[in-house]
C-alpha cells in the first residue's frame, strides 16, 4: 500500500523549467518543483555529455517549503555540488567522474542538453526535464570559411544590419563565444591561433588574424568602421599585437593574458616585430591531483632581456577592455594587467577600462556552463590548475559577459 502511495505522489510532483525548457546558452532558467510533501527532503542532480562523449554530472539535496515546493532562486542547497542559494548552481557545478575534464562545447550548431531530475533520498526519480541550451539563434547564418589564409567560422545576425564586427580568438577555434555573441546583433568570425600542433609552430603570423578583419569588413551586413577583437590567454596578445599593428581595430577585449609575445616569435609582413617570452619551468608548481600551477613560468616581461617581447601597447589607438582574475593558477594576469594599465597612463593614454575579478580563475567564458578546475594545456603540454572559486567565477563570467557586450556596443557602433 505504502508503495502505491509513493507511485501516486511522484505522479503528481511537476518539475518545470522557467520561463521554458529551450533557452540560449547564456540565459538562466529558474528550475521549480511543486508536489512534494510539506518540508520533504530531496535531491536534485543534473546531467549532461560534452563533444567528445564525456559525462557531467552534479547533484544537491534541497528541503521542501511548507507548500512542498522547491524554487531554487528561492531556497539553498544543504549540501553536494554546492550549498546556498545558487539558482544554476546545478550548471555551473557540472564534473566529470575522472580528474582533468574540460566541458568541450566548442560547435556551434548542436545545443547542450542538461537533464534535471529530481530523486527520493532513497535515489528513486520522482520527476525529470530536460533543458536544451542553444548556442545558435533562429536566422543565424553559420558559414565556414576557408579562404586564403583564414580558417575559420562566421556568425551573421538575421535581418539587414548593419552590425559591429568582432573577430573572435581562441588559441584553438572554438565557435561557442561566437554564436552566442552573434545572437546579440554581431558578425562575427571565429579563429584559432593554432590549426595545426603547437609543437610544430616556429613563428606566427599576423597577417591571418589581418585578412580574417579585412574578410569582416568586406561582409555586406557589417555596418561597422572598425572591427572588435575578443580574446583570452595567448590569444589575448596576439589581439594586443594587432591593435598595434592593424589600425582597423577599434575594440580589443583582453582576458587574461600576459601583455608580451608568448611561445615563438610574432611575424608581420614578413618581418618578425616580436620575439618570444623566455619560459622557465623550475617554476612550475606540481600539486597532488597531478595538475600543475604554470602561474610563475613566465619570466619577467619588463626584465631587460625580455624587452623584444613585450606588446607596444600604448602605440594602439583602440580602445581596451582588460580583464584580470585574481585566483588565475595559469598566468599572473593581474600583475601582467596591472603592468600594462600603468604603461598606459605613463604615455598619458586613457583609451582603456579595466576589471578585476578577486575569486575568478583562467578560463572565463560565457556564462551557465561547467566550472573547470583542471584539463591539460594544449600549448604547454601540462595538466593546469586554472584557479578560480566556482562560486565567485560562475558570478564573473555573469557580469563579465553583459560588460563585453557593453564595450563593443559603445565603441563600434
């Protein structure tokens, strides 16, 4: 009899996703439960499987309210993944069994697909949905190009235009960032600094990340005099090297990198403009998980020796966004970021803004997906620790993502 009643009960628990089960990536979903019992404990876990086969999970026990309802933009988790009240907790907290796991996410056209369920103490499910995060926009065209020296992917917003233009850059492509900046009203072209191994690279070229901007500025929808650049890590300085170089950039967003020429020197037109930072990896500090801290590697880039290998900055006539995390494991990008901002006001410039996130790590991304702690570094070929407290980054990338919206509306339009 008391197993019918159960039967009876779970029938009637309604488990929503509001305000619907299809969403962008970016926005927040508030997950609600009604049905329970008065005060009732339960466990909520979310699941979801990356590009490459991999399985993230995450898991918190919630107690009912009187009316036996759980709302968690209301009431806080008592324990798992995370406690509080944290209303995508269940996203952001997302892991893998096995150490060292990226949430690899980075095509386009396929949303992530996150299934919510809520179970009995006992591990009976009682209710499931499934919330399905899309990354393109309806009428966003998505069209990959391989044209002279680019290789990449472009976004384009549906309707007229025109629209800014932002030349997206990872140290390899990834077209998430892309997408969802297009779904914002802007063209957008996605490129890698490195298409083949890094290993196998002895210098780099801007002239690809030049004709990659030139490509934006020729596409008819493109409304913009000047062209944006977004970029984190290596990929930070290499845009820090063309807003220097190609006065077309306008709008540099810079996350987390170093403000020198990282790994092998930087061409232009033929003619290296740049040498390459002097790593030394006795600094390299090895943890027990078997990630490393690779945040003390870099040497010093004002140190004489170093000198051709820092970014001339205050040459750029574009206007920055430096972003810096305060418990990045990977660079020391505060202090690099500090260095570069003190450069500029040395030179009188102010063409600059710049934020600072005490518990954020390395790798900030748009906002709602999982939190990695560690994966390998496909340049430096380490495990790396990327810092970050997960609360404090999942809230970063938040507020991050609304302000680089912010910067390129107001400089490019």
């Amino acid at each position: 009899m008391q197993d019918q009643d159960s039967e009876e009960m779970s029938s009637l628990i309604r488990l929503r996703l509001l305000p619907r089960a299809r969403c962008f990536f970016d926005e927040p979903v508030q997950v609600k439960v009604a049905g329970l019992r008065s005060r009732q404990a339960v466990t909520m876990r979310a699941r979801s499987t990356d590009e490459r086969g991999v399985v993230f999970s995450s898991s918190a026990t919630y107690r009912a309210d009187d009316g036996g309802e759980v709302d968690l933009n209301r009431h806080p988790s008592l324990g798992g993944s995370y406690v509080g009240v944290e209303p995508m907790g269940l996203l952001w907290s997302l892991r893998a069994e096995a150490l060292h796991q990226f949430f690899e996410k980075g095509k386009a056209l396929e949303p992530h697909v996150v299934t919510i369920s809520v179970h009995e103490e006992e591990g009976r499910v009682l209710a499931e949905a499934a919330n399905e995060r899309v990354l393109l926009g309806d009428g966003v065209t998505r069209l990959p190009v391989n044209e002279g020296n680019i290789n990449g992917v472009l976004f384009t917003p549906p309707g007229p235009g025109p629209f800014p233009a932002v030349l997206d850059l990872n140290t390899f492509i990834s077209e998430r960032r892309a997408a969802l900046l297009a779904n914002k009203g802007f063209v957008v072209l996605a490129l890698g600094i490195f298409n083949v191994k890094p290993e196998n690279i002895t210098e780099i070229h801007l002239d690809p990340f030049r004709d990659g901007i030139d490509f934006l500025q020729r596409q008819p929808k493109v409304g913009s005099k000047g062209v944006g650049v977004i970029s984190r890590s290596m990929a930070a300085d290499i845009a820090s090297s063309l807003s220097v170089f190609v006065p077309a950039v306008k709008a540099c967003v810079w996350i987390n990198g170093c403000g020198a020429n990282l790994i092998v020197p930087l061409y232009y037109k033929n003619k290296q403009i740049l040498s390459s930072l002097i790593f030394d990896h006795s600094k390299v500090i090895h943890t027990e998980s078997g990630a490393s801290i690779l945040k003390y590697i870099l040497t010093n880039p004002l140190a004489e020796e170093n000198k051709g290998s820092l970014i001339p900055v205050e040459q750029a006539k574009t206007q920055f966004l430096f972003v810096a995390s305060g418990a990045d494991m990977c660079w020391d990008s505060k202090t690099y970021m500090d260095e570069t901002v003190e450069r500029l006001k040395r030179q009188g410039k102010d063409n600059f803004e710049s934020v600072y996130y005490p518990g954020a790590g390395h790798l900030l991304e748009p906002p709602y997906g999982p939190f990695c702690t560690s994966s390998p570094n496909g340049v430096l070929k380490y495990k790396a620790l990327w810092g970050g407290e997960p609360r404090a980054h999942a809230a970063a990338e938040v507020h991050l993502w609304k302000k680089i919206q912010e910067f390129f509306k107001a400089q490019l339009s």
